[in-house]
C-alpha cells in the first residue's frame, strides 16, 4: 500500500510538471509565458507592446510635407510605350491611365500658378501627330501658368525649333537635346526668370536602357511655390 501510494504522489507530481511544461512553453511561448503566468497568479497585469506607427503619408506621397503656400507634385514619364504617364499635383491625379487622359507623345498639365487650380491637360503625339497643336497650345499662356510635362513612349521626333524655344522660355535646359524615346518630365512657369530646378532627362541609348528600345521610366517630386498675384517669378 505504501508503494502505490509513492507511485500515485510521482504520478501526480510528472502530470502537474508536464501541464506546466505544455501552457509554458507551447501555449504562452517559453519564458515569456511562463512570465505571463507567473503573473496571472500574482496579479500584475502586463501592458501590451505597442504597435508601431505607420509612417505618415504626405501628398503625392512625398517624404515630407511641403511648406505652407506650397504645391506638392510629382511627375512619373512613360515606361517604354506600355504604362502611362503620371501627374500629381496636391495629393490629386491630374494625369493618368486610370484617368484615361494619357497619350503618346508629350503629356501636360497647365495650373494656375496663384491658386494652384487645374486649368487644362493635353497630350501632344509627337511621333505621327503635329507639332501645330502643341505650339498652338503653348504660345498663348499666361504670365505664371505653371506647365508640368511627362513623356510618354517618344517626346521628341516632331519637336521643332519653335516647340523647344518655347519650353526653353518656361524655364527648360533639356528641351534643346531631347532626342527619340529619351525619357523626360519637368515643371516650368510661363514668365520664369531662372532655370526651372524641376527638369530630368533619360537619353535613350542601347546600353543602358532598361526596356529594348526605351530608357527607364523618370520619377520626379518636389514643392513649387505659389506665385504672389502681380508677383515677377
């Protein structure tokens, strides 16, 4: 009788040993369990490890936000002559394929460059289209219209002298060696006394290019600041 006594106590105590083993190290994750245990007899409740905040998200999904009277923009070129082309301008698509308003050639976006209001986007064919209506389309603008540009699959083949004169006069440097399928997005003022500081280009060669025939696709954001009415830029 004894012995089955003993034997009933070792048993006991091996059943409590592996109930303790399997909540603390299965079921509550080895020492961290057997800590949430420990205090769950104890009493101490355990605060909760906080989440980590998702990072904040500014307009047009800039890395930070602009200063006031300040718009936040950023321009995505063609990739190769497949996805199109991309405008934002104050955490809105101005020009997009999901907007449907896209176009082989020159995409351009007009906003007024005291309220920041849309006026206008077009897209210009500059591989079969004619350069006219472009040069129609840019001659007239007024003083600080501010002119965002993204290519998309060839910007240049139908440029002539007075098409990149009149991009030179908003402010671009690149306008002048823009050449077959290079790759190019800028934003320029009617009226801009300086170089525009917002301009890339992608030439198109054969050894670098990331598509056959086509340069990577350009990406481009920054703060343009709004112009004071009756202002000089």
């Amino acid at each position: 009788m004894r012995l089955t006594g003993v034997l009933r106590v070792v048993a006991v105590l091996l059943l409590l040993g592996l109930t303790w083993w399997v909540v603390s190290v299965v079921l509550l994750g080895g020492d961290s369990g057997s800590t949430s245990l420990s205090n769950l007899f104890t009493g101490k409740i355990e605060e909760p490890t906080p989440a980590e905040p998702h990072p904040h998200r500014y307009k047009c999904g800039l890395s930070a936000a602009c200063p006031p009277k300040h718009l936040a923009f950023r321009l995505v070129s063609g990739a190769a002559n497949v996805i199109g082309p991309k405008i934002c301008l104050e955490d809105k698509m101005l020009v997009s394929s999901v907007k449907n308003n896209v176009g082989r050639g020159l995409n351009v976006a007009l906003v007024n460059g005291v309220t920041g209001e849309l006026l206008d986007t077009k897209s210009f064919d500059m591989w079969a289209g004619d350069v006219s209506d472009l040069l129609k389309y840019l001659r007239p603008l007024h003083e600080g219209t501010l002119v965002f540009v993204a290519s998309f699959d060839d910007a240049a083949t139908k440029l002539n002298d007075e098409a990149r004169r009149l991009f030179e006069e908003l402010g671009s440097t690149a306008v002048k060696e823009l050449a077959f399928r290079d790759s190019w997005v800028f934003v320029g003022a009617k009226g801009i006394e300086n170089k525009s500081p917002f301009e890339q280009r992608m030439k198109n060669t054969k050894t670098n290019n990331k598509y056959e025939g086509w340069p990577e696709s350009l990406e481009m954001d920054g703060c343009i600041p709004l112009r004071a009415p009756l202002e000089n830029l």
